[in-house]
C-alpha cells in the first residue's frame, strides 16, 4: 500500500500515512487521479466550512451558472509526494482528530501543486489539479472525523489548466489568487471549474483577522477590491470588475449594473464628431461591438435629434445654496421610433450625472424603474433630485447635469438619448417644451 508522509499538523488535525497496522481510526482519503498529470509533486489537504455559500452568477461574464464559496476553516498538511512514486492515482491519506475526538464537520478539497517546496505567498505558485469528496449530484461532501472508529472516503482528483487573471476562470481552468496586504503578496484564495454550470471558490484566512485559520467570517471578497460577491460585485476573480469600476467598450459589464449598454468616451480620432469629443454607446454584454460610432454630446452637433432639455421645478430654499426640489417630476418623453405591440421598445436608463436618479416607465401610473418596455413612440421619465445643496437658480436656467438613455427594439435599434436635466424656477412646475409639443411636468 502506498503511503504519504506526514509534513504538517495544524489545529490539532494531522495528516498520517495510512497503513494496513497500528491505529487506522479516522478519516481515510483515496486519491483518485488517472487522469492527472504526472507532473504533480506536493498535495495540500485543506478543510473547508461545510456549508458552502451558493450564488448565481450575472450573465455576460465568462462563466454562467452557479458559484460555491469555501471558506478555509483548517488545513491539514501540505505532503510531498515520493520522488520514486510520483503517480498520485490511488495513494492514501488519514487525518485524525483532536486528541483522537471526533471534529466538527468540514469539506475536505485537496490542491496539487508542480512544485516540490511549500508554497510560498511572493511566488504565486498555482495549483494544476483540484478535488473533493463528491456526491451523488457531483457537489463536494461534507465529512466528520469520526472517534474511535474509520471512515473511508474517496477523492476525485481533476487536472486542471492555469486560467489568465486578466480573463477570469474557464471550464478546465484554475487560478490562485493574491492580495497585496502589508506591503507585500498573501495568498486571497483559489476558484476553479470543473465544468460548465460549476464553479469553486475557495477563501483562505484573512491575514488581518483574529484568528489567521479560519475565514468563515470572510466577506465573500476573492479580488480583494473591496466589494462582496454577494454586495454587488458581478465578478470577484478579476478587481477592476466592480459596482465603482470604470465602463469600457469592451463588451463586459464592468461596473455590474447589469445593462445591457454602456455610454463610454470616444476619442478624438473617430472622426464622427467633427473633432470634438464625443461618447459611444456600446454593447455592453456582447462581445464588446459598438452600436454606433461616435455619438453626440454637448460638444457635438445633435445627430440623432436627441438634444432634449428636460426642466424641472424646485422652490428655492431660504438659505442662499440651499434648495428644496419640487419633488420628482415627471414627464413625457416621445421617441422617434414606430414602437407599439406588435414592435415594442426597450427603454434603458444608462447613466446619470449629476444629483439626479431618473427612472422610466410606459405610463405615468405605471412603476418607474431603470428599464421599462413600451408599446407607444413615448415614455414617461421620472427625474428624483438626491441633493438639497444647490446654487439658487437665477434667471437663465442652469443645467446641473444629465442622464443618457438607450432605446432598442426592432423598429427603433440604437437610438441614443443624452437628456439635459435643468432647474427651473416654482413657475417652472407646469408645462414643459419638449420636442414635438408641450407635456406637463407633473410635480407629485
């Protein structure tokens, strides 16, 4: 029988060659690895929390379907394969608990490393094979060390390929992650997927927490960019993916607001601006194909027809730079495309600027949100003022930012709406110039 040399004990867990005398109380690992490289030299046996926290991930990154977070609670030793045998396919493991007692129920996920060392945090060493004790569904069980008696179980071991940090984890790939933490590299963790609804991902301990062995109490924060998984970060492998990130055209819904567009800057050198600068609007979760060129903005003739200044009523506040708004207004917005049943639009609120929240919808009684479907050339626009420290508005009405809105559908394909939101005065709150006619500006 095959046997694994003891390198190392922590939390009074050991790992302990298993053999066929002497005390074989314990849990008891197979290694099952055909189909794992030879090239394998050292294994770590780490015990994770036994309950997994499950997310689905957001369309549009590189992986679909579901993410289990491990989070590292021990870890039972880093062994070094035999220079002689280094085939792990069939190989043995015991770990046993404190004190011979039984031990709280864990996951038991094991790494295999190329290298021959311990793996050191400055190197950023990965790992080429992962596995666990599987289920019937295929999921990594949960085990107890058991007392007094033996528990036999089997791990299956998968070779996996080192995945680009720069493009997230794929089917057939594995990546170990690190952070920077006190002026140099620890290791943040390590995701891999064995298949294509499934990925793992496992939290090591938290350098800066109380107790450096156990990260249950981890947020689910692989990337270390300071946004949870389960917060609104839509991709925790790769930080410059996050809910503040910086939209590119690039196909890739970097800031996780789940739009299906991105309103980004467009250089100089397009040409489609007459020189001034200008924005485009991109696809946001396909492949990173722009809808149009160069789009206006202020700079820039309006192309498209959709320079539209929206005014909305505030009272003025007794405080000089101190306002009161005039509540949300709301306001009919007409489009240029023939939307109705038969072709409805799809109207989406892509960014605002300014101290504005604005919302749509296909009625004024209906519920405004950032998206909306409509089946008539208008939709309604409720534009909320999130600020009460404003200049007092003077005769000319100043405009204090913007919202840019997109609609599609199959009458009315990439049409570009950059509205100018401005502050009017009390006698303001009434009927509103808008293309095409004068709406009233409902102030509720």
């Amino acid at each position: 029988m095959r046997s694994i040399a003891l390198l190392g004990t922590l939390l009074g867990l050991a790992v302990i060659a298993a053999a066929c005398g002497g005390d074989n109380t314990g849990l008891v690992l197979t290694i099952r690895a055909p189909g794992v490289s030879k090239e394998a030299r050292r294994i770590e046996i780490v015990l994770a929390s036994a309950d997994p926290a499950e997310l689905v991930k957001i369309d549009g990154q590189p992986v679909g379907g579901s993410t289990r977070y491990y989070s590292q609670k021990s870890t039972a030793g880093v062994i070094t394969l035999p220079p002689d045998e280094p085939d792990l396919d069939g190989f043995m493991v015991r770990i046993e608990g404190r004190g011979g007692q039984g031990d709280e129920s864990f996951v038991p996920l094991v790494l295999a490393y190329a290298g021959e060392a311990a793996p050191s945090t400055a190197s950023g060493e990965q790992p080429i094979a992962a596995g666990a004790v599987l289920d019937e569904k295929q999921q990594p069980l949960a085990l107890e060390v058991p007392a007094g008696s033996r528990l036999e179980a089997t791990v299956d071991l998968i070779s996996l390929q080192p995945a680009s940090p720069d493009q997230g984890v794929a089917t057939g790939q594995i990546l170990a992650l690190s952070c920077r933490s006190n002026g140099g590299e620890v290791p943040s963790g390590v995701v891999w997927q064995p298949s294509a609804l499934l990925q793992h991902r496992l939290l090591r301990p938290d350098p800066a927490s109380d107790s450096p062995l156990d990260a249950t109490a981890r947020k689910l924060d692989l990337d270390c960019d300071g946004f949870a998984m389960d917060g609104g970060d839509c991709d925790d492998v790769r930080a410059s993916y996050n809910p503040r990130a910086t939209e590119k055209c690039d196909g890739q819904d970097m800031n996780c607001d789940g739009s299906r567009f991105a309103v980004t800057a467009c250089s100089l050198a397009s040409g489609t601006c007459d020189g001034a600068e200008g924005v485009q609007l991109c696809r946001d979760l396909d492949a990173g194909t722009p809808v149009t060129g160069c789009l206006p903005t202020a700079e820039c003739q309006c192309q498209l027809g959709a320079c539209t200044k929206c005014a909305l009523a505030f009272e003025g506040g007794s405080t000089v730079g101190a306002v009161k708004p005039c509540a949300p207004g709301v306001s009919m917005l007409p489009l240029t495309g023939p939307c109705d049943a038969g072709s409805p639009c799809i109207v989406e609120v892509l960014r605002d600027d300014g101290p504005w929240h604005v919302t749509v919808a296909s009625d004024a009684v209906a519920v405004f949100d950032r998206r909306a479907m409509v089946t008539r050339p208008v939709v309604f626009l409720r534009a909320k003022l999130e600020t009460s420290e404003l200049p007092k508005p003077t005769t000319s009405v100043p405009s204090i930012g913007e919202t840019h809105i997109a609609v599609s559908g199959p009458a009315a394909q990439s049409q570009y709406l950059r509205i100018d939101l401005q502050l009017g005065g009390s006698a303001m709150c009434g009927d509103v110039a808008l293309p095409g006619g004068n709406y009233r500006m409902e102030c509720m």
